[in-house]
C-alpha cells in the first residue's frame, strides 16, 4: 500500500487525506464513502463522480478520501489536477507547432 501511495499522489500530504481524519463538516462525504463502498460496480458500469465548488470547499480533500481508501484496498490511484495535466500536456509539446 505504501507503494502505491507514493506512486498515487504529487503531495505527500495528500495521504493524510482519508476518512478517518475527516471532521465531519461535510455533508456530501456519505457520498464519497459509498462510492468506495460500491467501487467493483461503479468500475464495471463506468461510474464517475464530478465535483465542483469555489476553492477551499474541499473538493480535493474528498477526491484525496476516496483515492486512499481505494488504495487501503490495494486498487492503484493516481490523484492529479487540472493545472498538473495542462502542465504535461504543454511540456509535450515543447519545440513543436
């Protein structure tokens, strides 16, 4: 499990993002866990979920919850963002048009 976390995450810190460590201020977070819950059928029937809000509404930190206890159950997660994608995807095309 160590293994895949460090592979899982770009912030060490993120795997501090669990479940346990919640504190409960979010009343969505029942969705998180059952999802984790239901992970074999959400895979099958290619289920995702979407989050969307300001910043610092936790989005990330609930991402980072179901990413650790899929991993807790040895299922390989990499968490990433959006500006780390669009970083990639623009060092991919460096010295081309």
């Amino acid at each position: 499990m160590e293994r895949l976390k460090r592979k899982g995450f770009t912030d060490p810190a993120m795997r501090e993002w669990t479940f346990g460590n919640d504190n409960g201020k979010c009343p969505q977070m029942c969705y998180a866990r059952k999802y984790v819950e239901l992970w074999e059928q959400m895979k099958d029937e290619n289920h995702g979920l979407i989050l969307w809000g300001s910043v610092g509404t936790g989005k990330s930190y609930f991402a980072g919850c179901i990413a650790n206890a899929l991993m807790e159950k040895e299922i390989s997660v990499c968490m990433t963002n959006f500006a780390a994608i669009l970083n990639d995807l623009a060092a991919s095309f460096k010295d081309r048009n």
